[in-house]
C-alpha cells in the first residue's frame, strides 16, 4: 500500500504510529517498545489447535533477528524485555526494528513522507542522522518498503496540532499554550505561541513514567523482600486499571504510586523553573502515556491555569504528525503547481 503521509512517533514505552484511511479517518496502532531477540524456536506455531501463534513479526536489522507487535511479551527471564532506555535510543537497532515494525503493520509498502518525532532535548543532535538514514528503500524482513522522504518535528508539537485540530479559534497565533508530553523514559514540554516555539522556555529531561513504575517496583521487593523487575507489568496495570499479581496474589498499588510522588513533583518543579508562571498562556496541554500520572502534581503546580489532557494521549503525536505531515506536503503540492 502507498501512503503520502505516514507518522511514526517510536516512543520509549510504545510505538505508535498514523495515516489516513481510505475512508478520510485517521487510523491509528499502537504496540509496546518491546524489541527483544526473536525466537529459534516458535512454539505456539507448531499446532494450531492448541497454542494461538501471537501478532508478532519478525524485523530484521544488521542480519539480527527482532521480534515487534501487540502481543510482543512483556515479561521475559531475568528483566530482560528487549527494552532501551538511554538518551541514544534512536540511534539504536531497536529503534530502528520498532519503526520498521509500525511500517509492516500497518501494511505499508511506499510513503512519501514519514513524520517522525523527537524529544526536545535530543533534535539537535539526532533530527539529521534520522533523516539521513530512514530515506530510501529497504528490506526489513518482511518486505520492501520505499520512503521518500523524512521529517523530524520535536514530539510535544505534534500533542499541539492533534488539540487544536478542530478548535482553531482557541489555538490562533496569538494565543499562548503549553504542551507537557509525559512519556515513558522522558517528559518534554514546549511552550509556543500558536505554533511557533519559543526555545527558551522549550525543554525536556529524563524522566517520564518508567521512573515512577521503577519505584514503585522497587518499594514492593523492599515489602516483599524479593526483587521486582517487570516493570512493564506495572505500567500496564496502572494505565488499563486492571490488578497487578506477584507470585499470584494481587497488590494495591495505590499506596506505593502515593509514595512515589516525590519523583513526579521533581519533574514538575523543573518545567515550573524553565516556563514561569504562565499568565499569558491560554492553557496548559497534557499528553503522553503517563499523563494521568503526572496531571495532579501539574495542577497543583499551575492552579491557575486551565488544564486540558487531550483525548486518547498515547496516540495524541503521531496523529499531530499527521496532521502536519500532511499540512506539508499540500504546501509543497501547492507551490509546484504555481
């Protein structure tokens, strides 16, 4: 399938990713960031009428087998998941396999171009070697794939443009907003006036949510004198409110997420001393998967200031990516044509 516009916004929690349906709607996916080394042996393939083989696929990268997708385990012997946490994510083979994966899913074979996102503290750095390196054709594994072209936008934009979509009146170009992407590793934040950013008051840091799912994970193997190290497990646990079990037997998390706020007001104390206090902004705008985490020590932070976490935040940049993918390439259309 050809796409003009595909957005991938490879989180380290989720990879999530965006195009427009032959209906005009946006559809989206979503799996974990989870790219550890494929199986020899497959198992749940081997006969059909007792195991139910998982919606995984295998993404070769550097001749090393990966396995992507929704049903990717997230659990694995001794911690290890397949999951990279590091400020030189991007630069890495799991990145690279996860990105790769969202393309396969989404039955892609050639984009025109591919919007991608970056924490703000890494654009400098990493926006060029992502353009470079993802344009072209390859062969993944599964199948080809063309992209013709690459662009880099820093990630809580895309947040911006996905809530001003349908309310441009709230979100003109005089109108000051700040947009908070709690995500898994990092939490960013920009503060643009319509939308252009203003550097200075733009920034992002290690730690997102994972810091508060490590915590928590740490204060139970101190309660239940073992060590705890699926972290994944907690995450989903808290995100889908569903219990979370150790050796069977359920745990409130409640009181350990209590105790872990120290680390989240820490986050918010820093976005506080960049941005000041807001008085001209119109709002503030919460995204990312570990919003609701964070959203009551951002209220607090900011009383005065109206709060919006925008609808489905987990998906909320790559569907922004879209959006200005698409933006984009009308233009350059446009300006051909003229």
């Amino acid at each position: 399938m050809k796409t003009s516009v595909f957005a991938i916004d490879v989180g380290y929690g989720n990879t999530k990713y965006a195009y427009r349906a032959a209906s005009g709607t946006i559809a989206t996916g979503m799996f974990p960031s989870l790219a550890p080394l494929a199986a020899s042996l497959v198992l749940s393939r081997h006969d059909d009428r007792m195991l139910t083989a998982r919606n995984v696929s295998t993404i070769v990268i550097d001749e090393i087998e990966y396995e992507v997708g929704p049903d990717v385990s997230l659990s694995a012997a001794y911690g290890n998941t397949g999951r990279t946490l590091s400020n030189d994510f991007v630069a890495s083979n799991n990145y690279e396999a996860l990105l790769f994966g969202a393309i396969k899913f989404a039955g892609v074979t050639h984009v025109e171009r591919l919007l991608l996102g970056l924490p703000v503290h890494t654009m400098s750095k990493y926006s060029g070697a992502l353009r470079d390196q993802f344009t072209g054709t390859f062969d993944y594994g599964p199948g080809q794939v063309t992209i013709d072209k690459v662009v880099v936008i820093p990630q809580p934009l895309g947040s911006l443009v996905a809530a001003s979509a349908n309310r441009q009146s709230e979100f003109g170009r005089d109108h000051a907003h700040l947009v908070i992407d709690v995500g898994y590793f990092t939490t960013d934040w920009v503060y643009a006036t319509g939308f252009t950013m203003d550097d200075k008051r733009s920034n992002g840091m290690p730690g997102g949510a994972s810091q508060v799912y490590q915590r928590i994970a740490d204060l139970i193997g101190k309660d239940q004198d073992d060590k705890v190290e699926e972290i994944e497990l907690i995450d989903k646990a808290l995100r889908e409110k569903t219990p979370y079990y150790l050796f069977g037997q359920p745990i409130d998390l409640d009181p350990y997420l209590q105790k872990s706020q120290p680390l989240i007001n820490g986050v918010v104390e820093e976005i506080k001393s960049k941005v000041g206090s807001l008085s001209s902004a119109r709002s503030i705008v919460l995204s990312g998967g570990g919003a609701s985490l964070y959203a009551p020590a951002i209220r607090k932070g900011f009383p005065r200031v109206p709060i919006e976490v925008v609808e489905g935040p987990c998906t909320a940049n790559a569907k922004g990516f879209l959006i200005v993918g698409e933006a984009g390439l009308a233009r350059e259309r446009a300006a051909a044509k003229a």
